[in-house]
C-alpha cells in the first residue's frame, strides 16, 4: 500500500505517462519520414545539440536538474570514449567539452557535504543524486578524474542509503524518467562501479557487497511486472533496459549469475513486440514505438554486448530513430517534453561510434603470490581487445602501473582489427624473491586507437601476496605529503608520498605494514611499501611522454592497501587520501624521425626502408626504434646517438603504412609516416560509353569510362587524349574526332609502376540521311488490279545498315551500301497514301509520302436520246450522260445493233454526242450501245432498246 504522501507522486506519474504515450503516438502516426542520417551524423548532431541545451538549462535555471544533467553527461562522456568530436561547436557558440566542463563544475559545487544532491527545496535527493553520480561516473570512466573525489563522496553516500532489499528507492516520481526503482538502483550501481576502481582495498570490497546486494535485488525481480511509479516491477521496455545497466556494473557475478541474466534480459527486449511491428520499442510491448523507450533499449543492449549488424531488430531501431530525428539533432517536437526522448536518444546513438574499443580480462583480476618465497614469481592474465566500432582499427597497446622492482611485459604491441573482430593478449607480471606480505600491484592494460586519438580501453589486474588486504580492522587515514605545490611534470621526476595513521596515533612504518599505491587519473602509477622504515610512503615517478597523455586537471590518489596484522594485534584497514594535481607536457624536445624517401607505388612483395632518428633533448640518448607495418613492429638498433636504420619489410597489395617511431631516454616520442601503394594488376578499364560497335551519327564522340588502380593511372584515347586519373581511380571523358565509315578507339591505360590495359573500341559514322527513291510517282492511277493489290519497287541508297518500314504494313532490312525492295500495296477504290521510312543505323531518317489513286469500276451511262424505248424517224443526235466518280471519262463511242461505231463528242453541258440517221436502218426494234472507257481502263458496254418509223 502506498501511503498519503506517495500518493501525489503516483498521480503526477500516471498523469505524465498518459501524456507522454499519447504524445509519442501522434508524432509516430503524424510526423513525416525524413531522410535517416549515418550513425556517426546522427550521434554526433545529438551531442551538439544536447550539450548546448543542458548548459543553457543551467544557465537560465541557475541549477542542475536530473537526468537533463546527469543523463545527458553520461551520454556525452559515452560519446567521447567512442571516438566523437567533443571539440565540435554548437549552437550556443561553445563547444561541447566546453558545455560538459560547465556543467560539471555546476553539479560539482552543487554537490552537499555528505556526498548527495537536492533539487532546490529540499526535493528528490535520491533522484537527483543518482542521476548526478551516473553523470561523473561516465565522466571518470571516459573524460577525466578532476571529479574522483566527488564521484568516491556519491558513492559513499550511495552505499549508507542502500536499503535493505539492495535497492535505492526512487522519490521522484515522473513518468518515465523517476518511474520504479530499478532505474535509480542502476545509475547508482554504475556510479559505485567506477567509484571501486579509485579506492583503497577495504572501501572496494565494501562496494562490491553494495554492487552484489543491488544485483541480487534486480534479479529477483525480473519477472515483476507490478505497475507503479514506485514500485519494483521491470514491466515497462525502459525498466528492462536500467536493470542491463545495472547487472553490468555488477560485474559477472560469483557463478556469472549477473552475465546469464543480463543475456535473459536482452533476449526478452529483442522479442518485444510493437504496435504494427513497427521498428522501435514502445513503452510496453505491442504499443507504438516512442524515442524514449528506443533510445534505452539500445543502449541496453549494447552495453550487453549486441551488435545492430548481427540483429536486424536493432538496426530497424537505429534507422527509426534517426529517422525522428530532428535537424538541430533533437528529438520530440511537439511533445510534452522534448528534452526526454532527446536526453535518451542522444544516450544510446552515442554507444555507437565509427571508433571503439573494449578491454576485458578472460578470468580472475586477482590473482596471489606467495610472500618471503627465495625466487621470483610470476601471474599471467589474458586479455580480450575488441573493436567495438564499424570501421577498421589499429591500437597501440600499453602498460600501465605496478610496483617498483615488478616488471610487466605484452607478447605484443600493437593490433590491427577489422569491425567487432577481437584478439587476445598476455600481461606477464614478474615480481622478485622475497616479497613482502599484504602487495598490491596494479597493473592496466590500455589499448589507444590510432584511427580516433580520444579512443581509449582499458582494464585492470592486481597481482597481490598472501595474505590479502584486510576487510575489518581499526580504521586508517593516509595523508598526501607530496607534490606540495600539486605540480606534476611530465619527463620529470616528480616525487609522490604519502603518511598512514590510525585514530590511536599508530604509524604504518616500514616494510609489511601495507603498501600504498599511488594513482595519477585513475592509473596506478607506483607503489612503495616503506623499505626504509622512516613512515613516509615514496615513490619517484617519471612518466614518459611515449606512454602518457593525461594532462591538465587530474586526480592524484594514494591508497592504503591495509596490513593484515599478527592474531593478537588488530588490522588496519586500508584507506585514501586524494587531490588534484595540474600535470604539464614534457619541457623536452621529442627526438628527430624522418623517413628515407620512398616510392609512393611499387609492384614488389618487399622493400628495403631506411630512416634516420637523432636525439634533442640535451643528455638523452636513443632507447628504442622500430618500423611498425600493418601493426607488426621491426624493431631496429640505432646507436645511442642515433643515426641510420633500416629493414626489409614484407608489403601487401594496396596501401602500406609504413611508420618509423624512435623513443629517447627521457620517454620522447616522435614517428613519422609514409604510403607505399602496392600495386601488382594493371588498371581496369570499364567502358561507360559508347557501346562497342556503336553506330553514330556524328564525326566525334564522347567515351566515358571509369579506371580503377591502386596507383594514378595516365589514360590515353587515340595517343592524343590525355588524362591523369589518381590513386584508386576514377572517371575519364575524352571527345575524340571521327571519320565516315569504322573508326577503331585505342584506349591505353598506363599505371604508375608501368602495367599497361589496352582495349579497342570500334564504331560506325555516318552523318548522311538515307536516299530514297520509287518508281511510283505520286497520285498514280492506278486501274483494277489482281487481287486489288500492286506491286511496286522502293530503292535505297546509304552507307549504313537501314531498315525500311511502310505505314501500311510491312519492315525491310538493308545491309550498308543499300538496296531494293519490292513492296506491296493492298489497294482500295479511290485514294491510297502510305509512307515510306528508311531509318540508318546511326539514327538518320528519311521518309516519302504516296499517293495512288485506285480505280476498279466502269463508268455509268444515261441515254438522253434515243429515250431508251422510244420510236424515233429521220437524222437524230445520240445523247448519252457518261459518268466516272473515281477517275473521270476518257472516252464515249457509239454504235447500232453492235456495229457501225461511232466517236462521240463532249459538249459543253457534260454529254457526248453522235449522230445517227435513222433511216438507215429498217423500221422496227433497234439497240444503241454506249461505249465507255474511263482514264483508269476501265471499259463498258451499255444497251439501250429504241425503235424507227421511217415509212408510212
């Protein structure tokens, strides 16, 4: 039951979640789609915006909220360790290292003595100080450690507020971001994680117990699905993803419980479901996909190891998100509160960077030697070094840390790995005879990226002797006594010591009384376990400019392991004291690296490479030289004054980057770098245009093509186009002039080690237009025709190949040079027009029209006289009224019963006329007949009955 004074937080988170869901529904239903950026723009605009939004919050506010702050630097410091641009500007005109720091010194000087932090009026301090202590946990792990001893306070005071179940209780209740109390127990988990690398034995084995407490509460409660802002419940999609973050910090746990349920937990959230199986996660599962509950989840699930290549799920998810994206970098718009889902997505696209790695030790970090043994020992760890980026990477790797008189070494140096590959390295820890009781030797692994500078893994092993530190016993305080002036130079000596006291006036004083370590931006620089017995713990530390790059602002921290005392005395428990120290850059000049000249292309397997390295730091010698090559290093021997090295080394086809790095006695450092392309092919030409045996219609011609080559390739066409295309490749147009006919185009390919690529390219010209001729005239008449169909010949003339079509039917192809066709016209009475076309090879046309005007009927006739029946005496005029509708009347002619013909004549009214007398011809039944021809041919004969009376 809740009781009356949660009651108000319940309400307002109900009320806000109705808001939020109801929200991010309408943008997912209403918002348009835009263009989803890559990865690294999306990520890197999240940043730029999201920097410049918290430190004008601030400024506007005078204050720091929760996860506005403590979210948003997480993800920033999550970006930097990822390989993004921290120095990028953003738009309120600093930059975004600048808005972190301001941020950071804010929520520092807000920080309350017992380690915990308020909203103003006394509000939310659990809330506020988990978020805050999440942000300099980020901040420690991949930025700095001006803020270790505050992050060390919030944990402490994390641990005295654990409550009895293991969890720390939410007391904000706001929807989704103070929603149950699995999200404020992982900022705090995480937070007590980082703080464990910074203390002394004692504290983190205390933090362990409060981190192992906390993982035991998660797990019990994975399958809670109670609902309510205060409650244990992982009901809700972002629940499930704080108790990843949570289980993680945890580390694998005694039997790798932690690990087995962090994979349970990323199945789980991979199989969610969404509302229309939309890409995304929603707030529960089947609801529709918001930004808030996205952005978690993928940053759960890559802090569990997931890959978006590997799981099409993830990859929809970052494509969705980015899609929502906004083009300032925000997240939002038109939502209640934008600066959630803009927090969060900024959080999770920053754990995706072109550039990542990860540390990881395969086995126990601890592992313990024996004390007072006669010989030396040696401890060996294995450690894990993956490229967690999308892009190929080679890493510098490095040692850090461990006693004086322990000597560490890597079986290798340097790495070179693709995306998500990994490979696996050896520390070797040797420490000499006769150790004394209760060491602790820090050592750790550091693997730098070469292809982003501000990339950095790491991990940590301690090689101790028996007994170990203790965990109970009388309480100590250590003192840092030097440096005085909190000045640490680079290349120089700089003493750090330290005192350990207990309550009681006890003095941890010479040797078996406990080590202790110091650690300079939370690397374990040295140790000293008083030899000399004079009380002071010492160390001398020279770093070298060849192995440290952390400068400005850092935390310095001597850590007292503790001393595991006879039985009847009482232990003394570790302790730490702490400091910021500004360290500087080595005041010596780095050693002189220079390269003999090499060829920039070459075609051999191998190659002879020499330098010069020169010391110029006064008094400082040459200590080592080598060649590095494909993250293989050949090592070489200068003279301690320097001079000429040189060594064979194996190449490979395509670039080599071959570098020479000299480090002088001071720890300088200085390389210098040159590319030797290999190129054993010769170039590949592709031919764009034109076509092999193109037929053109123009005397010059474009040909495009592309050439690809390791080295710059000089491209000829036809020994007079010239281009120069650079290592790699590229397009190439040259416009070549043509002649009639075939034309063949040489296009030689010359690479810069002398490979030749040749390739002939023939095509036609011709820029004439066919010649077409018919012996049909047009408007041919034409008379009646077998089958109403008339052949007719068509001739073509032209250099090219043709291709003859007729509009009424019918397609012809001729070779080059021309031809004949012998067509067909189906014909119609009356006019009949069809077109020629002729069309070359190389497009040219030409086209005839025709007319032929068909004509299969005779003409008609009407007698006028003799009336047809009519008795007619004496000279009479024959009268007929011809007619032809298609061609016309070529001619009329008479005769009387089948003889004696007669020409007529056309009078002026349109008839012909002939004369007959009718008394030629015996009274009684006569016929006339009508010969007609019209001017097509055809011919017909109409008869017409008439009678004579010439007698009485």
């Amino acid at each position: 039951m809740l009781n009356r004074a949660a009651k108000p937080f319940m309400y307002r988170a109900l009320t806000s979640r109705g808001w939020f869901v109801i929200s991010a529904m309408l943008v997912w239903l209403l918002a348009p789609a835009a263009r989803a950026a890559t990865n690294a723009e999306a990520a890197q605009r999240a940043i730029n915006f999201l920097s410049a939004d918290a430190a004008n919050w601030t400024v506007r506010f005078g204050c720091t909220s929760c996860h506005r702050h403590g979210a948003a630097m997480f993800g920033l410091a999550t970006a930097r360790a990822n390989g993004y641009d921290l120095d990028a500007p953003t738009y309120n005109g600093r930059t975004n290292r600048q808005n972190l720091e301001f941020i950071l010194e804010r929520l520092q000087s807000e920080q309350r003595a017992d380690g915990s932090w308020i909203h103003q009026g006394n509000w939310y301090p659990l809330s506020k100080s988990s978020y805050s202590a999440f942000g300099l946990a980020g901040y420690d792990a991949n930025v700095g450690t001006q803020y270790t001893d505050a992050l060390v306070r919030a944990a402490d005071w994390a641990v005295r507020t654990q409550d009895a179940q293991g969890r720390w209780k939410e007391d904000m209740a706001f929807y989704p971001v103070g929603y149950g109390h699995v999200g404020s127990t992982a900022r705090f988990m995480t937070a007590i994680s980082q703080a464990k690398q910074r203390v002394d034995p004692a504290k983190a084995a205390q933090y362990q117990a409060a981190l192992d407490k906390a993982a035991a509460y998660v797990r019990a409660n994975m399958n809670n699905t109670t609902d309510g802002a205060l409650t244990d419940g992982q009901r809700y999609t972002h629940q499930t993803a704080w108790a990843i973050v949570a289980l993680k910090a945890a580390g694998a746990g005694a039997s790798n419980e932690n690990t087995a349920a962090i994979n349970t937990l990323a199945s789980r959230l991979l199989a969610t479901p969404t509302l229309a199986n939309a890409s995304g996660w929603g707030t529960l599962a089947n609801e529709a996909p918001d930004e808030y509950a996205t952005s978690l989840t993928l940053y759960a699930l890559c802090v569990a190891g997931r890959k978006p290549g590997a799981d099409g799920r993830m990859s929809g998810a970052l494509e969705w998100l980015k899609s929502r994206q906004a083009p300032n970098g925000s997240w939002g718009a038109g939502t209640r509160y934008p600066d959630i889902p803009t927090t969060f997505a900024a959080l999770g696209l920053a754990c995706f960077g072109d550039h990542s790695v990860g540390v990881s030790v395969q086995g126990p970090v601890r592992r313990p030697l024996e004390h007072d043994l006669p010989s030396g020992q040696t401890a060996s760890y294995a450690f894990t070094v993956r490229n967690n980026g999308y892009k190929a990477d080679s890493y510098t790797l490095s040692i850090q840390g461990g006693l004086p008189g322990w000597t560490t070494s890597l079986d290798r140096t340097t790495l070179a790995l693709g995306p998500d590959a990994s490979a696996t390295v050896i520390l070797t820890v040797t420490a000499p005879p006769g150790l004394a009781p209760s060491l602790a030797s820090d050592v750790m692994v550091v693997a730098a990226s070469e292809g982003a500078t501000s990339v950095k893994g790491s991990a940590r092993v301690t090689t101790y002797t028996t007994p170990p530190p203790p965990t109970e016993g009388l309480a100590t305080t250590t003192t840092l006594l030097a440096p005085e002036d909190g000045e640490i130079t680079v290349a120089l000596n700089n003493t750090l010591s330290a005192r350990v006291v207990d309550g009681r006036g006890w003095q941890a004083r010479g040797p078996g009384m406990g080590v202790v370590t110091f650690m300079v931006a939370g690397v374990t620089v040295g140790a000293d376990n008083d030899a000399d017995g004079d009380g002071v713990y010492s160390f001398v530390w020279r770093p070298r400019t060849s192995t440290w790059d952390e400068l400005g602002t850092q935390d310095l921290r001597a850590v007292y392991s503790g001393v595991t005392l006879l039985p009847e005395r009482e232990n003394r428990l570790g302790s730490t004291a702490s400091h910021a120290v500004e360290v500087h850059p080595s005041p010596y000049p780095r050693p002189s690296v220079t390269l003999c000249g090499l060829p920039g292309f070459t075609d051999r397997s191998a190659l002879h490479v020499c330098g010069y390295v020169t010391p110029l730091a006064q008094g400082a010698s040459i200590e080592s030289a080598a060649f590095i090559l494909h993250g293989q290093s050949y090592p070489v021997v200068p003279d301690a004054s320097g001079g000429l090295v040189a060594v064979d080394l194996p190449l490979r086809d395509g670039p080599n980057v071959i570098r020479l790095a000299a480090t002088d006695t001071f720890g300088e450092i200085d390389s210098e770098e040159a590319t030797v392309m290999v190129d054993s092919t010769a170039p590949e030409i592709i031919l764009l245009s034109p076509t092999p045996d193109a037929a053109l219609s123009a005397y010059s011609v474009d040909v495009r093509m592309t050439v690809r080559d390791w080295s710059p390739v000089r491209v000829e066409t036809n020994w007079v186009n010239v281009s120069q295309v650079p290592a790699g490749g590229g397009n190439v147009t040259h416009t070549v002039g043509l002649g009639a006919g075939e034309n063949a185009l040489l296009i030689r390919a010359t690479d810069s080690v002398g490979h030749v690529t040749e390739r002939v390219v023939r095509v036609w010209v011709d820029a004439q237009a066919p010649w077409v001729g018919t012996g049909l005239p047009d408007g041919w008449l034409v008379g009646p025709q077998q089958g109403d169909v008339m052949s007719y010949d068509i001739g073509v003339y032209c250099a090219s190949s043709t291709q003859v079509t007729l509009s009424t039917g019918g397609t012809y192809a001729l070779p080059r040079g021309g031809g004949g066709v012998q067509a067909r016209l189906n014909l119609v009475p009356g006019t009949n027009t069809f077109t020629i076309d002729v069309k070359s090879e190389t497009g040219l046309r030409t086209s005839l029209t025709r007319t032929v005007r068909y004509d299969n009927s005779a003409p008609e006739a009407e007698l006028l006289v003799p009336v047809p029946g009519g008795t007619y005496s004496g000279p009479i005029v024959l009268t007929a009224r011809a007619t032809d509708t298609l061609s016309g009347v070529r001619s009329v002619a008479y005769t009387r019963d089948g003889s004696g013909i007669r020409g007529a004549t056309l009078q002026a009214d349109g008839t012909w006329t002939a004369e007959l007398d009718t008394r030629e011809l015996v009274d009684g039944a006569h016929t006339v007949e009508v010969w007609l021809e019209d001017w097509a041919g055809n011919f017909v004969i109409r008869t017409f009955p008439f009678s004579t009376r010439n007698r009485p």
